[in-house]
C-alpha cells in the first residue's frame, strides 16, 4: 500500500527520479528543516554527499572488499531511502548485485516512501526496510559498510557503530553541528567532543580533524582503529569517512594520532612539532602559520590551539583519486536530455579538486591564502594555482585544496613557500 499522497512531487538527483510528499527545491544550499511530524525528510544540499558515497562504494567495493559476496551495508538514517537507491541504481552491475543494504529510520512515514520508491528500482529485493531505533539495529549484525548521517552530531550513534563493524569496514559519519566543531559555539563544542577551536581560517579543518579524533577514540574503545580515507567541509556539514580495523595492538597507540594545532607557533613550538615527527626536518629555522603538536603538550587555554584533534593524513590518495569528474558523469550516463545537463554538472561539482588533492594530502601545510598577507605582514591575497604550481616547479609536490576557502595543500618546506608567495605575489 502506498503512503498518502503517493506518488507526490518528482525529484531528480543523479540518474534518479525519487518521489516526496513535499516539493523540495533542487538548488537548495545549505540545512534543510527537519521534517519529524510529517516524515519525507530529504535535504537537496546533500546531493553532492551522495554522489561520493556512491563513487566511493564502488571503488572499494572492487579493491577492499573484493573477495566479499555479499556487502552487508546499513543507510543508518535513510530517511526515504534516496542514498540507498542511488547505490543500487549508480554503482557498477558487478558491484550493485553484491549489495544488501539495511534502510533504517525512525519515521513510520519516511519509511514507507522509502518502500514505495524502492517498487521502482530492480533490485528491490536486496533492501531491508526497518522502521525503528537505529541504534538497536546497528547492533544486530556486523556491517561492511556504515553511514552515518544525522539530523545534528553523530555523538550518540558512535560508539554502537564502531561496535557494530566487521573486521574490517567503511564508516560515514556526517555531522551537522557545524557550529559547534569549528568554534563558533564552544559550549556545545566542549560538551559534545571535549575540544577548543581557535577561530581563524582553518577552524572547519579544524573540526574535521576533532570529529576523527573522536571517532578515533570511539574506535580504540571497542578495540578498533581508524585510517581517514576521505574529508570533506561541504556547505553546512563536515563529513568523515573512515576505515575501521579490529586491532588491540593499533588502538593503544590511539593518541599517537591525537594532539593539537597551534596557529602563529613559536620557536620552540616549531622544534616540538619537528622533534615528534608531526613536521619535516626541513622546516627548521622558519615559523610556519600552522603546526600540530602531540597530545601530551597540553597548551594552557589562554595560546591559540586547537584541538584534541587528529594529527595525521586526512585521507587516502587511493580513495581520492577514485573521486573523478569521469565517475561522476559516469553516474549520470544514462540521460539523454538537455534539461538533465544541469544535474551532471552538480555531480561532476560534487567531486572538483578531490583528485589532484589526493596527490598532496599527505603533506604538513594546509594553505589559506587569503591569511598569507597578515600572516606576514606584507603582499596581497595570491592565487593557490599560482603557488602551487610554483612549488610543483620546485619539486614539491602542492594542488589546490577542496577546502572551502581559496587554499592549497602541500608538502613543502615553509621557506619553500614563502619564496613561491613571493614569486607569485
């Protein structure tokens, strides 16, 4: 039996046509208001979240869990199961067949859209609809694949979801408390993932970098370990997605992976940071803007740091390099109309930059460039190309960040920099 209102309002993301009980605007930017009474709930805003997650399902479905016959993934707060459709409908047929994914939600009404659109798809039969506590169903099996993605912070679903992995397994976790994670509301912030934000152009890194921290933490709880595969500040929402590993021996080494960023550091800051590793040898003798320090320098609340935070890579160039324009178009291959351009575009938006970042994500420096000029007191805001592509020149490897703020990630010293500004300034 369909729900009332059936068959509601079109809307198209992706290659789909997925069907509401209330209009929603395509262009939408930014939150969306959370619909409990009436059920229905989709933010258009997340789009470009879902076509990663598509792109990213795929990819690992064929490397990681490639000997794995039957994926068990769970859509933890699916809401009307657009994200589940768009994996059975987007990703490969050799990966598509392999997957059985649980559609939770607490929504009666949600659920029962979700089922109605799902009469659509072929493969049906490989989803499990459950209208219920999520949270008691994370707990009813050991998942390949989790996702996260709350209406607010992920805090109260962490610590069943790292409980809740295989062996080995890929977690999602969206947090929509942006406020919070980067500092502009610190009770929350210091309630909710126990950190401070120093409040500079980094501060959405920043709480990237705090919510891996504390999946970090949840997972060494419940002897588990994380490796970042791929972050992203994306409008209104942070976004982490992670590998977890069973590993007694990895997660009591956690908080090797915990510490602190300290904005303008001092001397003795820098040789700190040099001395555990968190810095190239080769930066000695300059100040960066940025450095991390490990968890155990305890910076006193009046200096400018941030964190507990995690202080190692923020993804996998393997992952990130999956995350081409080509595989996003490829998802909209399927359309055949002029008036379906403009959702090709938003999926090919989805993944700007993600790639060639891939190549430098390993590096110390993460760039704001607009901070440059006050920085050092001299200059004008420069172009991350330009810069970038003067330290490629002088073998560095440095591409242009997705962070949304014009940025540039690379591994190069700081005189390197500084002499790459001043050449292109």
């Amino acid at each position: 039996m369909h729900p009332l209102g059936w068959p509601g309002y079109p809307y198209r993301e992706g290659s789909l046509e997925h069907r509401l009980p209330t209009e929603v605007d395509r262009g939408w930017k930014g939150p969306a208001g959370k619909n409990v009474d009436g059920g229905g709930f989709l933010n258009p805003a997340m789009a470009g979240n879902r076509t990663r997650s598509v792109i990213m399902l795929d990819h690992l479905a064929k490397t990681v869990f490639k000997k794995i016959e039957k994926i068990q993934i769970i859509d933890a707060l699916g809401a009307t199961g657009i994200r589940t459709r768009r994996w059975l409908n987007e990703t490969s047929d050799e990966v598509a067949r392999r997957l059985y994914v649980t559609t939770c939600d607490q929504n009666e009404t949600a659920i029962s859209w979700a089922r109605s659109n799902l009469e659509l798809d072929d493969r049906k039969d490989q989803v499990n609809l459950i209208q219920g506590d999520t949270r008691r169903t994370l707990l009813s099996q050991g998942w390949h694949w989790i996702d996260l993605d709350p209406y607010g912070s992920p805090i109260p679903y962490l610590d069943l979801a790292m409980q809740a992995t295989a062996r080995r397994a890929v977690m999602s976790i969206s947090a929509t408390d942006t406020a919070a994670l980067s500092g502009s509301s610190p009770n929350p912030l210091k309630r909710r993932y126990g950190a401070r934000v120093h409040m500079d152009g980094l501060k959405h890194d920043t709480g990237l970098r705090i919510l891996l921290a504390t999946s970090a933490m949840a997972a060494a709880r419940h002897d588990r370990v994380i490796r970042p595969l791929f972050t992203i500040w994306d409008s209104h929402h942070l976004r982490v997605t992670v590998m977890v590993e069973r590993s007694k021996g990895s997660a009591n080494l956690i908080q090797d992976s915990i510490g602190w960023r300290i904005h303008s550091p001092s001397e003795e800051d820098v040789e700190m940071s040099i001395g555990c590793g968190l810095l190239p040898e080769h930066d000695r003798g300059s100040r960066p803007m940025h450095v991390m320090l490990p968890l155990s320098a305890h910076p006193p609340p009046s200096s400018m740091a941030s964190g507990p935070l995690w202080t190692g890579d923020m993804g996998s160039i393997d992952v990130m390099s999956s995350l081409t324009e080509a595989a996003a178009e490829k998802i909209c291959s399927s359309l055949d109309s002029e008036l379906d351009f403009p959702e090709s575009k938003r999926c090919k938006d989805a993944v700007k930059k993600i790639s060639s970042e891939g190549n430098a994500i390993h590096g110390s420096h993460l760039i704001v460039t607009d901070m440059l000029p006050g920085f050092l007191k001299r200059g004008n805001p420069p172009s991350p190309q330009k810069i970038a592509r003067s330290l490629r020149d002088m073998g560095y490897s440095a591409e242009v960040s997705r962070y949304a703020e014009p940025s540039l990630r690379t591994d190069a010293p700081w005189g390197s920099v500084i002499q790459a500004y001043d050449k292109t300034g």
